[in-house]
C-alpha cells in the first residue's frame, strides 16, 4: 500500500521504535534520532509504546492484535507524522483497515494509517531530501535488500536514491533481487526449513557480488539473513540503512 500521507508542514514527528529497535537494534533507533535531528526535525519518542501488533496478526490472533493496534493509536494519537525505521513496522500501520475486520471502523487506527512513515520514506517524500550531503570515509560496496513489506510503498525508490547520493558507496545489484529473504515473520518460526532455503538462495545472490555490507530497511531480514550467514559460515556485517545515512555525517 503506497503511503498517501501529505507531506508534513512542521518539522516534529512522534518515533516509533519498533520491538526489535528495543531488544536487539538501539542504534538504529540512535541512527533514527540522530539524522532525523541533523534535518532540523524535532523528534518524540512516547515511552508507553509496545508493538504495532504484527506478530499476532501474523499468526491469526486477530483479537489480540487489535488490542495491541488500539494501544498503538492511542499512544500516538495526534495529527504529527508518526516515523518508523521498519518497512514491515509501518505496514502494518498502513493497513489499520485489516483490524477492523468484522468490526466498526476505528478513528484512531484510520488515522495513525494515515500518519504513518517509514524512514527513508519520510525523508525522501516527506521532507523532500532527494540528494544525501554525506560521504562514508571509505569506498563502501553495499548489497540493498528490499524488503516484502516495502513493496507497493514510496521506501525502496527512496532508499536506492538517498544511499545512491551518498559519496563512497555504491550500490550492488545482484541477481533475484525482488525475491523475498524468507523471514516473513512468524513464517520462519512454522516453516523453517522453506524459511531458511530461501535465506539461502538470498544470500547466495547477494555475496556473489562480494558487499562490504548487507542493508535493508527491515531489521528482521537483516535478522534473518545474517543469522543464516554466520550459521553456513558465511557472515556479513549487516546494517539498516539509516545507519548508513547517519555514519556518512561523521567526519573520520
């Protein structure tokens, strides 16, 4: 689903820091903060934030992932744009109509849909930065994998032409590109060995080219690939990518 907030008029957003920033990924929260910051941008991070509700959604419990999905409007009620460093995260904000199956429509799930940002997202359509200032302080080769849940949305174009700016860095193409990494959420957990033979034929293509870096968008399929990697003996350093945007600003 193509994100169709209008561009924002302030420049104050409201953080969502997703489950995985929370238990595994904090600098891409800090990465988050910090560039949204270097653009001027005022961030609020609201502490009483849980999850988005997808894993339960994920595995049928509709009932359960409302109740987390309210929580989630509720907490982020207001009309700022509400920023995300998760395609998956922010999709499942965007289809808030899935929610409401079999039940009345909900104001503040409709809303926060319509608030909703993925980071690149935002920064690219949102705020209108199509070129990146920063330059990595060495040639960077860097294979960008574009997530499932970014499909159909405004965030892979936006991720290819800010990394694309960025001084030393160059962008990889790699064979099977479009095709899914096989996390797919709670899939991985019931199907793990498709799960995890997808993985595979992934990173085959992607370190066929030889990265420095393995990037997406989504923090589970950085998750997932680079758990598989280091498990056949084949890692790869693995970052999001507005960590990427971030290190470009540091001078070496």
């Amino acid at each position: 689903m193509e994100n169709t907030a209008a561009r924002p008029t302030g420049k104050k957003v409201q953080l969502m820091g997703t489950c995985l920033c929370d238990a595994f990924y904090d600098d891409v929260a800090r990465a988050t903060v910090q560039v949204l910051e270097h653009l001027g941008v005022e961030v609020l991070y609201p502490e009483n934030q849980t999850c988005c509700g997808q894993p339960a959604f994920n595995s049928g419990d509709w009932n359960a992932s409302r109740k987390v999905a309210l929580h989630t409007a509720a907490v982020f009620a207001g009309e700022l744009p509400v920023v995300c460093p998760s395609g998956s995260c922010a999709a499942m904000n965007f289809h808030g109509n899935l929610l409401q199956f079999e039940e009345s429509p909900n104001a503040a799930i409709d809303s926060l849909a319509r608030r909703t940002w993925e980071v690149m997202d935002f920064i690219y359509h949102g705020l209108g930065i199509t070129q990146w200032p920063g330059s990595l302080p060495e040639p960077t080769r860097v294979a960008f994998h574009r997530s499932c849940h970014s499909r159909g949305t405004g965030s892979g174009a936006a991720t290819r032409a800010l990394l694309g700016s960025v001084g030393n860095l160059t962008l990889l193409p790699f064979g099977q590109s479009e095709q899914c990494c096989g996390f797919g959420g709670t899939f991985s957990v019931t199907f793990p060995h498709i799960s995890g033979q997808m993985g595979a034929l992934k990173l085959d293509h992607i370190l066929e080219q030889t990265p420095d870096v393995m990037v997406s968008g989504d923090m589970s399929c950085l998750m997932h690939l680079s758990g598989l990697a280091n498990t056949q003996g084949r890692p790869i350093p693995t970052k999001h990518a507005i960590q990427l945007l971030r290190d470009s600003l540091i001078r070496q």
